[in-house]
C-alpha cells in the first residue's frame, strides 16, 4: 500500500506574526534586488549615453559642416561683389570705358548665385538669421534699383543720377553692406554657440561616464559585501533552524514520553472506574453511578487531549503518514454522521446527511484520516450548536476548485446554526490551543488546528464561512484523485491560515 509522508518543514511550519520584525537576513536578502537592477542600469547608461550624447553632437557638427559654413562663405561673397559693384561704377565714371559696365553686370550676376544658393542655407537656420538675410535682400534689391533706373546700361554714359548713386555716402549703398555685416555676425554667433554646446556636451559626457563608471564599481563592490554577508546570515540561519529542529525533535520525545506516562495511570483508573460500574465492588447507588460515569467521562476527555498533543507532536516533526487507497467518501461521511448521532440526540440537535450526489467516483486518499478530521468537525458542531438547532452535512465536487489552484476537488461541508465566529478570529481558529467560545464547551483548542494539518498530509485544505449570529460552515476540501491516478501530498494546499471561503 503506498505511504505518504509529509516533509517535516511543512508539518511544523507555523504562520508568522503579522507584525513579526523583519530579520537582517530578510533584509540583506532583499538588498540585491535593488542593487543587481541599479548595475544593470548604470551599464546601460554607460553604452546608450553616449551613444545618445555623441549623436546629438555629430548632429551639431552637421550643422556647421552643412550649413553654417557656407552660409558665411556666401555671406562674404556677397560682400564680394557688392564692393565690386561700386568699384566697376566708379571706374566707369572715371574712365567712361563701358568694360567697366560689363564688369559691374558680372558682379551683379556673382551676387543673385550667392543670394540663390544662400537662400535655402538661411530657411534652414533660425529667425534672426532669415530676418537679416531679407533685410540684406531688401537693401541690395533698392540701390540695384536706383543704378539700373539711372539707364546707364542703354545710354552707356555718365549721368547725375548715376554720380548720386555711387556717391560715398550713398545710403542704400552703405545700408546693404551693413545688413551684410550683421548677417555674417549672426551666422558667426550661430556657429560659435554650437560649438560651444558641442564643448558642453563632450564635457559633459566625460564626466557622466567617469561619475557612472564609479557607481556601477561601488554597486559591484556593495554586491559582493552583501553576498558576503548573506553566505554569514545563510550559515546562521542554517544553525538556527537545525537548533530548532533538535528543540523540535527534544520537546516531541518529551511529549512522547509524558503522554505515555499520563495514559497508563489514565487508562488505569479508567479500568478500576469501570470495574466499579460493573459492580464488582459491590451494589451502587443511582447516585454513585452517575459520578463513576462523570469520572469516566473526564477521564476519557484527557485521554483525547493527551492523543490530540501526540498527534500534533507527530505533525510537528513530520512524523505524520498517509496511507492512501480508493474510499467511498460517501459511504465514509454517512458512517462519521451515525457516530455522531447519539451525541446530537443527547443534545437535542437535528443532525442530518444531505445526498451524495450520485456520480462521486471512488477518491483516493486516507479514510482513517478524513474521518478524524470529520469527526473533529462534526464534535465541534455537535458541541457549539444550542440545543433545537440544526448541523447539516454534504458533499460536493468542483472541477476547478479555488482552495486548491483550480484543481478537481470535493468537498465536504459541515454547516451548524451554533453563535458563529467573528471574522478578526477566522484566522486564528487553526491555531494550536485557540479557543473563541471559552463560555460554551470545553476543549483544549486542539481539534482544528490538527485537522486543518491533517487536511494539507492529504493534498487537501479546511475553509471557513461564517457569520456571527447565523453559525458556521467548515469545508474540507479533498484533491479528486480518484483510484486510477496518484496521491502526492506536495500538491496540498497553500500554507498558512486559511482564507475564510
């Protein structure tokens, strides 16, 4: 028949305070998930910055390559051939000689070549350079104007209107170098601020590399502390936790061993109290029987708590097993009722099994298990429920049941119309030695806590639903293995506390 054991960090795992401090452990653990990320980042501003820097700059060069620097070379030829210009007209009044005509026409020509091929130079540049280069174009265009309304080019002579043209201090003359001074000015300051950004940012870049090259080292640094001092935490924790388990493993051979003590001193007078039933002792009164039947009771009450801290002694040092085989649960769940059906008479509670629902195939699990837990339930229910009301058992299955990560399981539903759980206790009902309704019953607070680890040695978990008031309903989810498949309890469920259904 195959075994299950239950491995002993999931036995005797215990959920953690919710307001436990962390450990430096914890914390140093923690510290590499932001150290690892920060390197991985400073590397990659090490390889994009500058690519990205180094862009912007070839950009910048570019622009002076491209742009900048012919646009102040044809600046200056424009100045070129205006000063030209007034040089051929000059001499043209001089020496009347009309190559002196043809000379200024060839200028003229220079300067509408450097103006076309300045043009599309300027668009590309800002306001203030398109802002000079038309106040250039509106100066040249007025005093090109003036010379050829003076009809020098068909009379080919001297005129007043061509001397007040070429007169020293011409405005219009004087006006179109000037526009073309500033526009060199500008295009030279355009280009000295590039070149200064373009400083700027190699700088820049310099230093950003060197600054980042420093904190990608310091983070290699601290990361190689950190796992130092992880490896020291990891050994520390490894010596705690085998001290732990040797505390673990001492206590649960004490427990072992005081049980085995108390039960036969138990057991003993368990059997002279019942000799004194049978009469042996001679005849009893109605009386003296009640109280030999009082005291078997709570002699039989301490031989469950005593079995109860045994049981958890076992869980807690994975001494827990399963024996697994094909179970009617159907047929299991309605024996648990009938057993506990004396008891609810007794108590004047309606205890009744709801129908099976009729294509529950055989599971595999342990039976002898399941009906502790069950009996548990059920004694709890029995127990908490006031006297005229009602516990209700059923079964059910679910193809994809939530408790267990959306794996088939069925479940069994224990449900009482008893006061019910305040939900700030759902969560602490599972744990050892918890009691919530200490003015109802007695009871060591030990018959959850073990079912709900027996549940999990079974693949399986216990919820809870319940309302203060309206009574509780308490599920055992089981896996749906049925007998061809396999039992493997690594598939139980979630630890910890169990959410309330």
């Amino acid at each position: 028949m195959p075994r299950a054991r239950q491995h002993p960090d999931r036995a005797a795992r215990r959920p953690a305070p919710r307001d436990a401090a962390t450990s430096p452990a914890d914390t140093a653990s923690r510290l590499p998930q932001y150290v690892f990320p920060f390197i991985v980042l400073s590397l990659v501003a090490l390889t994009v910055l500058p690519a990205v820097l180094q862009r912007e700059t070839r950009e910048l060069r570019n622009e002076i390559t491209d742009t900048l620097d012919p646009a102040r070379f044809f600046v200056t030829e424009i100045q070129y051939a205006l000063a030209r210009q007034m040089a051929a007209l000059r001499a043209f009044v001089i020496t009347a000689d009309g190559r002196s005509l043809d000379l200024y026409l060839a200028f003229l020509a220079e300067e509408a070549h450097a103006r076309r091929d300045l043009a599309p130079l300027v668009a590309r540049l800002g306001p203030g350079i398109q802002r000079g280069f038309a106040d250039l174009v509106r100066n040249a265009d007025a005093w090109h104007g003036r010379i050829l309304g003076a009809g020098i080019l068909h009379r080919r002579e001297v005129t007043p209107e061509l001397l007040e043209q070429i007169a020293p201090d011409q405005t219009d003359y004087e006006r179109a170098l000037a526009a073309a001074a500033r526009l060199e000015r500008a295009v030279i300051s355009a280009t000295e601020a590039r070149r200064t950004q373009i400083r700027r940012t190699d700088t820049f870049q310099l230093w950003a590399t060197v600054a980042l090259a420093f904190v990608a080292l310091l983070a290699a640094v601290g990361v190689a502390l950190i796992n130092r001092r992880l490896g020291t935490l990891a050994r520390e924790a490894e010596a705690r936790r085998r001290e732990v388990e040797r505390a673990v493993e001492a206590r649960a051979r004490f427990i072992r061993g005081i049980t085995h003590d108390l039960k036969n001193p138990l057991g003993a007078a368990d059997g002279y109290a019942q000799l004194f039933e049978s009469g042996m002792g001679g005849e009893l009164t109605a009386g003296q029987r009640e109280w030999i039947q009082r005291l078997r009771r709570s002699i039989g009450q301490a031989l469950a708590i005593i079995d109860d801290v045994l049981l958890l002694s076992r869980a807690e040092t994975g001494r827990l097993e399963a024996e697994p085989r094909s179970v009617d649960l159907a047929d299991l769940v309605r024996e648990a009722v009938e057993d506990h059906q004396p008891a609810a008479r007794a108590a004047s509670i309606d205890l009744r099994l709801r129908p099976a629902p009729p294509d529950l195939p055989p599971v595999l699990t342990d039976p002898r298990r399941v009906r502790q837990i069950l009996g548990n339930l059920l004694s709890n229910a029995v127990k908490y429920t006031p006297a005229g009301g009602r516990v209700r058992v059923s079964l059910a299955t679910d193809p994809a049941s939530p408790q267990l990560g959306g794996t088939p399981a069925v479940a069994i539903a224990v449900s009482d119309t008893g006061p019910g759980i305040p939900p700030d206790a759902q969560e602490r009902i599972f744990e050892e030695f918890a009691r919530i309704h200490t003015g109802h019953a007695r009871g060591a607070g030990l018959g959850l806590a073990i079912s709900q680890r027996l549940a999990r040695l079974l693949g399986g978990i216990i919820s809870v639903n319940s309302a203060v008031g309206q009574g509780s309903t308490f599920t055992l989810w089981l896996p749906l293995h049925t007998a061809a498949g396999s039992f493997d309890t690594a598939e139980s469920a979630p630890r910890g506390t169990p959410r309330a259904a």
